[in-house]
C-alpha cells in the first residue's frame, strides 16, 4: 500500500444515516421511507470507524422490556446505517 492509500484510508469517516420521514410534516419519530434513496437520507451522527457507528446504533436499538420483547430505545434509529463518508449513493 502506498502512502497516498494509507492517506486516503485516514480520511475516510463514517455517517449514521436515517431514512427521510413518509410524510415530511408528521411525527418525526413516525414511519421512515426505507426505500427512499441514501442521498435523501438525513445524517444523525459523525465518526471516526465504522465500528463506533455500529456500536451507537447497537446501543440505540434495543431496550428488553419486562414481557421478553424489545423496543426501540431512539425510533429516530431505527433503519439507520452507517455510511461510508466517501460512499458514492451520498452525492445527489
């Protein structure tokens, strides 16, 4: 690996990325547009690898309630994903 891959390797981040809102003027922890493409999609979060994204949604994502089942801690999360800062479906 030269130095300029290792260079470029530095520099790349991560986003936490969530779906648009399905309607805009609603809820903002209402339904999410799952299939809206990823350059709609809103950034939540900045890091510095990918797993400190993953570990922040892992973190995020579950709650055990007291009948077994698991809730969402943050709704805002769920169907998030962690970008890549030089992912190419961001340019719009």
């Amino acid at each position: 690996m030269t130095t300029r891959h290792i260079t470029a390797l530095a520099l790349v981040g991560w986003y936490l990325m969530i779906p648009p809102l399905q309607n805009p003027n609603g809820d903002p922890s209402g339904p999410r547009n799952l299939r809206a493409p990823i350059s709609e999609w809103d950034q939540m979060a900045a890091y510095d690898s990918a797993a400190r994204c993953q570990r922040d949604i892992a973190k995020c994502y579950v709650f055990p309630q007291p009948d077994g089942t698991n809730k969402p801690v943050k709704p805002l999360v769920i169907g998030g994903l962690c970008i890549s800062t030089d992912d190419p479906r961001l340019a719009k």
